[in-house]
C-alpha cells in the first residue's frame, strides 16, 4: 500500500529540530530486539513471540496522516526517547506478530527512476558482464531483448567510443566481489545517477524495459532506513525507534511480490529505497543490530506496513495484512555471477540470416553493422541485395530497399557507421548483436566514470 502523507498535519508534541525541518519524509532506522549474549543479538531459530498488547489490544486504523495503518514512525520515535525498547516498540504496533530469523536472502529491487531506459553503469574498481571484465574507466550499457537475453555495450566513458560489444544470456552487470558489505569502489553507479550496492540487471516487462538491483537485504536495508526516517534520530534518544524501523522495513520487502523480476520497488508505492546515497553509519548500526530479524504472523513474514502518523499512531490488527513466504522459503542465494560465459550469442538477425541460407541467399554479402530503427523501433542490418529488419513484435524478416527507405529515409548518410572503422558517426551507436528495440543506444550525457581504481 501506498504510503502518503497528509502535509497539513502537525505531530503532537515538539520533535528535534532536525526532525521538524523533515517531518513529512517517512521514518528511516531501527535497532534488534534486545537477546544479546557476547555482544551479538540472538536470533533464535525457533519463532520468539513478542510480548505486550497482545490479546486485550483495540485495533483501530489510523487515518489522519498518510495511510495510518501499522507502526507509526513518529510514534516509535516519541515511544523509545520515553525508554521503549524496539522489542516492545513492534509488540505495540503488531500485537500477536512473532519475531523470527532469516538466512542471508537477496532481494531484486525494481528502480523506477530507471523505467524505459537502458542500463548504463560503471564501478571505480571495474565491474564484470557477460562474462569479461569491464576495466575502470569504462561503461557497459546492456539493453533486454524480448528473449530474456541482453545486448551490451561497452564504451569508454558514458558517452565515448565502443570498445566491444555483444548479446549475453545472463542480463546483469557484477561487481567484483558480489559479496555483502563491499566498499564503495565496488558500488555499481549509473551514468548521471545514484550508487546500489549488488548488482544492476534489466528485464522486459509488457515490452517496456525494466531495471533491477539484485541485493543482499541487510546491504538494500543500509539505503531503506535511513530514507525512511532520520538517522540523527540516534543523537535524540531514538536509536530503539531506528532498529523497529529496520526490522519492519526488512519484514516489509520480504513479504513483498509485486514482479515476475522483483519483490519490490524503490519508491513510496513500496518503500523508499535511493541506492547508497543516503546511507548513515547511524542507520547502519540499526540494521546491523537487527541482522536477520523479521516477524511473522503464523509462519509466514509479516507485510508490515508503518507510516508517519502523528499522535502515536495506533496498534494495527495485523490479521489484515498480507504475508510472504516462510523464512525458509526465501532466496538465500546471493547475487552471484553464474560460471563465466566466453561463447557470444547469436543476434536475432544473424539466425535469420543463417536461416535463409547466409552468403548464399538472395540477400548476399553484409555491408554494414546492425543498426538503430527511428524511435528504437527495432534494428536492421544492410546486405548487398536486401535488409534484414528486427523489431520486438515481428521478429527478423527480410525486406528490400524501398521499405527500408520508408522506415530509415537517408541509412547510408544517417545510420551506418564508416566501414572498417567500428566507430559510429555522431550520436549513432551500433547496435550489438542480439540487438532488438532500442538496443545499443548509449545516453547521451556529459556524466563520467569517476577516477579510475585498479581493479582487485
């Protein structure tokens, strides 16, 4: 559910002076339920229940500021600076829940900002695609084709010249180490955008394309709670509020399963989720503190909706909320690159070229690269008696000249690149093989790698 916020209501009692500059931002960290031995949160593997309202509670839904069902953040906040634990913070919000641990689980995070266009990204110390190495300095751009493959581009900075260029059957772009907790060198960034942790990949949704970080859930928790609420809510004695925060916030995109390619979203129609650029060594302690702490509802993790009500929000029957798999029935694998691929795909229009017979068919002898159709309407590729054209909803067909002018009106002077140079002219990109709708188009923008870091 949609968390919005009613902008004309005030909180009801005074909140720190950071806070009311902010206060219609949505809440941001959280701490563990407190078992400790040795200095380390227990999470036992068997279901713990959590105590308090249960069973004599009031359910009611809060309505007055955003959607005022489940935990409110304003409410946690005020409950742990009066000495609430985040124990007790949850049992208010979620009487009957159970809290439960959770293995090492990936999550694929939909990035909206990132609807309909290409995959464009880099790391400081180099990254991995289709199976080669990206050195730093370099951009690999992957666009999805209709097959669930993708093709690739490889340039030299976001805007510069193709250095290699191919169609993968793995659609993701790696860091070096895939692992959780990587510095920030290791960070994937887009080209003109934000840093995310894990790794970037694309998909094809109803023919639109789609991006996707593929994440550890406690390093996607590192950017969610300290855009959800303050981190400096720490420094005012609301450290307890942040770890109800990251607990909810985990349970929350666990529960989730919105796409066929990812459980959840990176905006407030999930939750709000900006990469790294909002991490906080405060938040991140929140979500340390409570590694692997989810809660349940007879089993099964607990959707566990929370917004910003004011007036302490109020104790939500969590029988109406949804549930997500049991704790083991998640993905516990990480976002690991598969065995390294050497083989390059075959494009669209290099099957059907082969298919018709090659050199020996009607169509001859290739005279030009794959190209970009206007409007990214599809490719097509020149030969010395005819064209082969792909697009998404036809797939590969032959076609003579006279069509082709009718869709690409000036091809020899607009869209083929200078033979035997492999550079394309201004602004035109070739597109790699494998290539469909839009594929091979790199950005133009004046955004640059950051300084170049050796890869490990």
């Amino acid at each position: 559910m949609r968390r919005t916020r009613n902008r004309n209501e005030q909180p009801r009692r005074p909140l720190p002076t950071q806070w009311r500059r902010a206060r219609f931002r949505s809440a941001r960290t959280v701490r563990p339920v407190h078992l400790v031995v040795a200095g380390t949160l227990l999470l036992a593997s068997a279901v713990s229940t959590l105590c308090g309202e249960r069973g004599d509670t009031f359910y009611r839904t809060v309505s007055d500021w955003g959607h005022g069902r489940g935990m409110s953040q304003v409410g946690a906040f005020e409950n742990a600076q009066d000495g609430w634990l985040a124990q007790r913070i949850l049992a208010h919000y979620y009487p009957g829940a159970d809290l439960g641990a959770i293995a090492p689980t990936a999550l694929r995070v939909r990035l909206m900002e990132r609807d309909d266009s290409s995959l464009d990204t880099y790391a400081d110390a180099g990254l991995r695609v289709a199976g080669r190495a990206v050195t730093p300095g370099q951009v690999a751009h992957l666009t999805p084709l209709p097959d669930g493959r993708a093709s690739v581009v490889v340039t030299a900075g976001c805007a510069g010249e193709v250095l290699w260029q191919t169609a993968t059957d793995d659609p993701w772009a790696y860091p070096l180490d895939t692992g959780p907790h990587r510095p920030a060198a290791e960070h994937l960034t887009l080209c003109g955008g934000p840093s995310y942790r894990g790794a970037l990949g694309v998909a094809i949704e109803d023919g639109a394309i789609r991006t996707i970080n593929q994440v550890d859930v406690e390093d996607y928790l590192l950017g969610v709670v300290p855009a959800e609420v303050q981190a400096d809510w720490a420094d005012e004695g609301g450290a307890e509020a942040l770890q109800a925060q990251a607990i909810a916030a985990r349970s929350y995109a666990l529960a989730e399963h919105r796409y066929p390619y990812a459980q959840t979203c990176d905006t407030t129609e999930c939750q709000m989720y900006p990469g790294t650029a909002s991490e906080d060594p405060r938040a991140s302690a929140a979500v340390a503190a409570t590694a692997g702490a989810v809660l349940l509802r007879d089993g099964r993790i607990l959707r566990s909706e929370y917004s910003a009500a004011p007036d302490g929000g109020a104790p939500a029957d969590i029988q109406t909320f949804d549930v997500g798999p049991a704790p083991s029935e998640l993905r516990t694998t990480a976002p690991e690159e598969p065995s390294k691929q050497t083989s390059v795909a075959e494009s669209v229009i290099d099957a059907e070229y082969r298919r018709i017979g090659g050199a020996r068919s009607a169509v001859g002898e290739p005279i030009g690269p794959q190209m970009i159709l206007p409007q990214n309407a599809g490719i097509y590729r020149m030969y010395t008696n005819g064209v082969i054209v792909a697009t998404p909803t036809l797939g590969a067909r032959v076609v003579d000249f006279t069509t082709l002018l009718q869709l690409v009106p000036d091809p020899m002077g607009a869209q083929v690149a200078p033979s035997g140079t492999g550079a394309p002219p201004a602004g035109v990109v070739p597109v790699p093989p494998g290539g469909s709708g839009g594929v091979g188009v790199v950005p133009s923008t004046d955004s640059a790698p950051h300084a170049a870091v050796s890869p490990r």
